[in-house]
C-alpha cells in the first residue's frame, strides 16, 4: 500500500495582508523549528490570498523554509479577457505548488457548479498544480440524502476532466461543520472518506485512489485532529479559523504528539 505522508493545510481564506503574512509566516517557521517539526513525516501548507503569494513565495525560497504554500482559487481559463480572474500559469510562476478548487465558500457565494470546478482541476493539473478539491454536504443535504451522496457526486463532478491525474488531494469538508466550531466526529469524517477513495478507485485507478491524500475539514483544531488522523483513510486536515492562529495551528501540525507517536 502506499504510503500517505499525512498534510496538514491552513486556509487564511480572505485574511492577513502580504505584510502580515511575512511576520506570520516567519513566525509560524520558528515556531515549528522549535518543536522540531518534520516536514518529512507531516507535510505543512499555508494558503494565503492571492495578494501574499509572492511575498510568501520570496520569504520561503529566500529562508529556505520547509512550508508548502498554495492558492485559494485558480481561473479555468488558460489565460485572455477574463477580468480579476488568475491563471494557473501566472500561480505556477509563483513555485505555488497547490490550489483548492470548489470550496464550499466558492460554490456557495461564487455560484460554482460541477462543470466549473472540473474546468479549474483540469487546468490546474495541466499547469502542474495540485488541486485540493473540496466537498462536502450542507446540514439539509445530510439531512435529505445522509452524509456521503452529495460529497460522492461533486468528487464525480470535480473529476469529470482529469482522466488520467495521479497527482490530486481532496478534502471532505462538511458545510454545516466549516467555522461552526460543530466538527462532524472522527468516524463521520472515516465513512465519508472511504466512500470518497472508493470513488478515486473508479475513476483514477487503484493505485492512485491508494496514494491519493483524503483531508477532512471543518472546525478542526488541536484538541481534535488526533482523532481524525487515527482513522484509515484521514490523511489530514485542511483548517480554517484555527489555522491563523500560529500557536494552535503548529500544534495541529504537531498531531503526533497529541497521540503520542
Ligand atoms: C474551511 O473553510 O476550509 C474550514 C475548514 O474552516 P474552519 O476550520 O474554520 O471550520
């Protein structure tokens, strides 16, 4: 089987300007130094807003710093008249090496549908991005269909262009559990996630649905996260709220620890 290097991503969504997100990427860095992290063993990434990217970029390659960085959206388009819109390309200039694609924000305020998000997954895989697709249920989707029928159908949705991707991560995020401070439980997040890589299964093969990361997100903080990676098919956490707070979310990246292993 192979092996998932579990991968620990903070999503600032539309907070800290590019100098704020110099003193706390430094910060974040130090703070991790200190607890001996090893990216090797929990890989880390931060996604800041488009604005910070080259600012994060610059202070990561210049210090030589161990953090991953990705973007929070990316255009489905190459490149044209596409006004506010960034290209994959232009990010990819950036050494961004990840983008989310189909956050539920994004699908909820943006009216993102399915054929869209499969337009931006396969471009960023064209450009040598790793999309972090998300999915997930609201509270009345649970309600109507249970918990894994509405994430099942998006990941078929969002996976409707990348025949042939080994390359992807995918966060399963339930909308009634993002921000809410309600995280569903660890076994919720287990049975959503096994459907899910069963999906991969179907569509990208064995091989890469086995390799492919599967993160839960939604009110994930430290005192939480040791559960979710103890189940099987949990490979991480995308984190929200908790991940702009450098204390807590170098102790989420620290999970280990909190289980003692
Ligand atoms: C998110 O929006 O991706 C998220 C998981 O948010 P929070 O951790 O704040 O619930």
């Amino acid at each position: 089987m192979a092996e998932r290097i579990p991968f620990i991503a903070g999503n600032w969504k539309m907070n800290l300007d590019h100098l704020q997100a110099i003193a706390f990427v430094q910060k974040l860095a130090w703070t991790l130094k200190d607890a001996r992290h090893d990216y090797g063993v929990t890989e880390v990434a931060v996604f800041p807003p488009f604005t910070d990217l080259r600012s994060v970029q610059t202070l990561i390659s210049g210090d030589k710093i161990e953090l991953g960085f990705g973007a929070q959206d990316v255009s489905a388009h190459p490149n044209g008249a596409y006004t506010g819109e960034i290209s994959a390309e232009f990010l990819k200039a950036l050494d961004v090496q990840y983008v989310i694609v189909g956050h539920s924000e994004r699908r909820q305020y943006h009216h993102e549908g399915d054929e869209h998000i499969a337009e931006k997954v396969a471009n960023a895989i064209k450009n040598g991005l790793v999309p972090v697709i998300c999915v997930g249920e609201t509270a009345e989707d649970l309600e109507l269909y249970g918990p894994s029928a509405v994430p099942v159908q998006q990941l078929h949705g969002a996976l409707a262009l990348a025949g042939g991707a080994t390359n992807i991560v995918v966060a399963y995020e339930p909308v009634w559990a993002i921000g809410s401070g309600q995280a569903a439980t660890p076994e919720q997040a287990e049975q959503v996630a096994e459907q899910l890589r069963y999906v991969l299964g179907e569509v990208l093969g064995g091989e890469v649905a086995d390799a492919t990361r599967i993160l839960y997100g939604g009110s994930v903080k430290s005192s939480n996260i040791a559960g979710f990676l103890r189940q099987p098919n949990v490979d991480g956490a995308l984190v929200g709220g908790a991940s702009l707070d450098i204390a807590e979310f170098a102790s989420i990246a620290q999970f280990r620890k909190h289980v003692g292993t």
